[in-house]
C-alpha cells in the first residue's frame, strides 16, 4: 500500500464518500440559500464559483485534512524556497522565482536567483523595445514586421496560447507566427506569409536537442540566407532562447543573441521567463510585467491564504475527489472566449506532462489514479459537438467553464448570448431534469400515452454534473497571468498528495530514442535494427513508397 492510501484522512474520505455519492446537487442546493455564497472565492481579478460540485462542508473538511496529512504546507514551502523538488532531475523548481515581483532572494545552491531574472528580464526589455519601436532594422533596413517562434511543447504552447488571448493587446505592425511541428507543411506555409527582410526568427528551446525545432530551425536558416545571400545577416534576424549556450554558438546564432533561462524553469511552465520573447515582442514590456504580476498575486495568494480559502487548494483537491473517489478520469476545459482557444492544449501540456505518472517519489508503484485526461474546446463550439456525452453519457468528466465579464470582441449583442450559454450550461448540469419535468414539458406540447412515455427516459437529464464557473473581469494580460498561474499551483498541489514528481518527462524519452534508429533506416542508412514485425513492415512500406526519390 502506499503512504497516501494508508493515510487517516484517505480512509476517513472513503467514509465519507460512502454516503455522500447520494448527494444530489440539487438538493444540496435546495437545503442550503447560502451555498453559491459560501462556496466562491475572488482573488486579484478572477472570481471562482465553486458550488456546483458534489460537496459538502465535510467533503472539504476531509479534503483539506488529505491535503495536510499528505504534506502539502511544508512542500508548498520547499518548492517557494527554492529546494530541489525535482527530485529526478535534482533541480528546484522555481517559476515562481521569475515573476516574483516582491525581489526577495530565492536560493539555489546557495545564490539568488533574482539578479539573473531581472537582468534577462532587462534585456528581454531592451531588445523587444528596439524591435517594436523600429530602431532594430533587418539586413536591407527595414524595421520588422513579423515574428516566426519555432519551438515546441513548453517552448511553444505557452507563448502560443498567450499571444493568441491577449491579441487585442498586440502591436499593429507584428504579425506572430508559431511552428512547432516537423511536418513541413506548416514552416513551408507560413514562410509563405512572410518576407526575409522584415522577419525575425526566435528559436526557442530549453534544450537545444529538440529535433523538431532544430530542424525547423534549420530549414529556416537555408531559406533565409539563400535569400539575403550574406550569412552576417544571420544576426539580425535570429535570436535564440536557450538554457544551453554551446549548442546555441553550434547552432550558428551568435549567444550575444541569445537570451538565457536555467534549469530550474521546467519547459511547461516555462512562458514567464526568455521563453515569453514572443509574447513580450507582441505585448511590449509593460504588458509582460502585468502578465508576471497577475502570476504573483496567484503566487502571493496561493502561499499564504488558508486552505479552506486558497483557490489552487481547492481546485486541486476538489479534482482530487472526482479523480480518486469518484473514478473521474476526465477533466475538460471549456473557455468561453475565442481568444482563449489554446488554452485547453496548453493546460493539457501543463497537467498531462506534469502528473501523468505512476511512479511515486520513493520509486513505489501508485495504487490510485493521477491525472485525468484534459481535454476541452471553446465552450460554445463543444456545446454543439461533445456536451451531449457531459450531459447524457456515462462519464463523469468535471468541467471548467471559464470567461470574463466584459466583453472583448467589441460586437453588440454578442456577449450577451455567450454569458447566458455560460450560466445556463453550469445550471443544466447541475440540475438535469427530472422525469416529471419532462412529462410535463412533453404534456404541454401535446403529447400523451405511451408516445410521450416513450420519450421521456431519453429527455431526462440526470444532472448532478459537476463544473467549476471562473469569471474573469476581463480578459487582459493581468488575469490571464494569475488564471495560469491558478492552474500551476492546482497541477503542483494534485502532484503533493498523489507524492509524486509533477516536475520530470521520462514518458517522453523513449519514443524520442526510437525515432532516430529508425529514422536512419527511413533514410537508407540502417538496415535490420530489432524491432517488432509489425514495425519493421511499416519501415519497408515506407522505403518502397519512397524508393527511387
Ligand atoms: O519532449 C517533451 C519536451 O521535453 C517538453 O517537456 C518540452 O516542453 C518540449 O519537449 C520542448 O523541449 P525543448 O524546449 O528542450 O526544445
């Protein structure tokens, strides 16, 4: 058995669970006026309504107490002062170091990382002002017009993500651009929009090891010296981001233009450091340091605030009551905002990556489930393909529907509509509808006997779904950083209880390792390496497809 399943509060939980599955929302409503009152919190600009989930006062209690018993107050403690939680990679844990706005000094091995956060920061801020303002000319003196970031994972999604939501921020004269995937296709499509002369490469990669952006990366150097015809132009126009200078120089980008971050930024929760170049380009440095202090307000409140009252906490552990009690294996994000339609690939990056493991610290075998699958799409769009399985189907796959009160598309009428679909989708989970309701509906409408019996079971909802509301004043560069932020700590605090390493990627090596043996047989240069029949048909499909190119 391991630690957390012999722990007082799991068993005391299970007790509990016992007579709370029972519960229907509904009439916990019904027994409780005060309930969306008690169960909602507001931090900084984001306001969380928590409610409608399959709680109670106990629930929480319990909850709360798993968190503590599970060591959560001094983990909390060692990931802020900078202790090396990653225990599998010996390295500390420190994103919070680089939007920590307060200054105070952050060890790591004995040296504060502040001052090299603020002087990358600093120069970010200085490049990025040359760029935007016009001063920083490319090769035949034209101020630059477009940004191509190539990257992927971390180095991509949260820049990605965040440049996509806070467009309306963006500078009038940048285009942004992102390539992440190894499929030509889209470095050669978006090569097509854009013009040497006026265009700045930013290849960012914690590593530099990555064999899709290298060669992206690659393939844009050739395009774009074949057409300035001078390798000194290079440097005008490339600009890396990197924890790893030498493969940088190796690369051919000059580390002068390179823009440094360390070990201790792990790649998804990478965006607030060198890595949100792109987001700074497009946003301006004030608009960064907003984003850096939305995350700080998360971070202040998130270190300080009582369990009972700290959104993170409760995110977490009330995941933690679907996922491990409930069976929920599912959790989806629904923004209800167009801007806002790469942040379910983005949390899925965050969360997956981060919790999906089945080893605990001490290398023991988890007997309990870790994370869900995240997955979601604007909320609008999913309401006219998937909702039909949230609201029917056999699942129970908690949901945050996630939007701001004020409008940003600035088209009369519009956010009206979304709103309504907002709140009403978090009350028709809640509530369902009951068998009655629907003969009475079906009545109303004209049917009866056994035409309208024979509806009914296929219109009743069952309800009892569970969502969590989070309104944001309004989307811009302050709440969307603590809205993220909200997300890290929930993911760092399910990694807590299930004691396991939220910080590592093995599950990512070994499908990397067998890509490149069998790209040198795709290539010819290989023949017969061991692999399954089944693999070694698909490798000679493949070279009999391309033999003779
Ligand atoms: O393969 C997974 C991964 O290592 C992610 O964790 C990371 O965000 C991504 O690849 C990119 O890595 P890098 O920034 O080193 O290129």
């Amino acid at each position: 058995m391991s630690a957390l399943t012999q722990l007082p509060a799991w068993q005391a939980l299970w007790d509990h669970f016992a007579d709370a599955k029972h519960h229907h929302m509904r009439d916990l409503f019904a027994s409780d006026p005060q309930r969306a009152e008690r169960y909602a919190l507001e931090v900084g600009g984001l306001f969380l309504d928590y409610s409608k989930n399959r709680i109670t006062d106990d629930t929480l209690r319990g909850l709360m107490q798993l968190a503590r018993e599970a060591g959560l107050p001094t983990k909390l403690k060692a990931m802020f002062k900078g202790e090396k939680i990653n225990s599998t990679e010996n390295r500390a844990v420190l994103h919070v170091a680089l939007r920590n706005r307060t200054n105070s000094p952050i060890l790591v091995d004995g040296e504060d990382v502040m001052p090299k956060v603020n002087s990358v920061l600093a120069r970010m801020g200085k490049f990025c002002h040359a760029i935007r303002s016009g001063e920083w000319l490319g090769y035949t003196h034209q101020p630059i017009t477009d940004v191509v970031s190539i990257g992927i994972g971390g180095s991509d999604l949260g820049p990605l993500m965040v440049c996509s939501a806070l467009k309306p921020f963006g500078h009038p004269r940048m285009n942004m651009h992102f390539v992440s995937n190894v499929d030509g296709a889209q470095l050669k499509e978006t090569l097509k929009k854009v013009h040497p002369e006026t265009t700045l490469f930013i290849v960012e990669s914690k590593t530099f090891t990555t064999q899709e952006t290298l060669t992206n990366a690659l393939t844009a150097r050739e395009w774009f010296v074949a057409r300035a015809r001078d390798e000194k132009a290079v440097a005008k126009h490339f600009v890396a981001v990197s924890t790893n200078k030498k493969a940088v120089a190796e690369f051919g980008i000059d580390p002068a233009n390179m823009f440094e971050f360390w070990d201790w930024v792990g790649g998804r929760y990478s965006l607030w450091s060198a890595i949100g170049l792109p987001i700074m380009l497009y946003l301006g440095e004030e608009n960064f340091t907003e984003l850096l202090n939305g995350a700080h307000i998360m971070d202040q409140h998130f270190a300080n605030a009582s369990f009972e009252q700290n959104m993170p906490v409760l995110l977490a552990m009330i995941g933690i009551w679907y996922i491990n009690y409930y069976g929920g294996g599912s959790h989806v994000i629904a923004p209800y905002d167009q801007y806002l339609h790469r942040l379910p690939a983005f949390i899925q990056q965050l969360d997956m990556e981060s919790n999906g493991k089945q080893t605990c610290l001490d290398g023991s075998p988890v007997d309990f489930e870790t994370a869900p699958i995240i997955w979601g799409e604007t909320g609008i769009n999913g309401q006219h393909a998937f909702f039909q399985l949230l609201h029917q189907g056999t699942h129970i796959s908690p949901i945050d529907l996630i939007c701001s009160l004020q409008n940003s598309s600035s088209l009369p009428g519009h956010h009206e509509i979304l709103l309504a679909n907002v709140f009403a989708q978090a009350e028709a989970f809640m509530r369902g509808k009951t068998a009655e309701e629907v003969r009475e509906e079906l009545a109303a409408q004209g049917l009866k006997g056994d035409a309208l019996e024979a509806l009914v079971p296929h219109k009743v909802f069952g309800g009892n779904r569970p969502t969590n509301t989070l309104l944001m004043d309004r989307l811009d560069p302050r709440n969307l950083g603590s809205l993220i932020a909200l997300y890290e700590h929930k993911i760092f605090v399910q990694g807590v209880i299930w004691g396991i390493n939220s910080f590592d990627q093995w599950g990512v090596e070994l499908g990397k390792q067998l890509a490149k043996t069998i790209h040198a047989e795709l290539a010819g240069k290989l023949d017969d390496a061991p692999h399954d029949s089944s693999t070694k048909a698909l490798i000679r499909r493949y070279r009999r497809a391309n033999a003779g190119q």
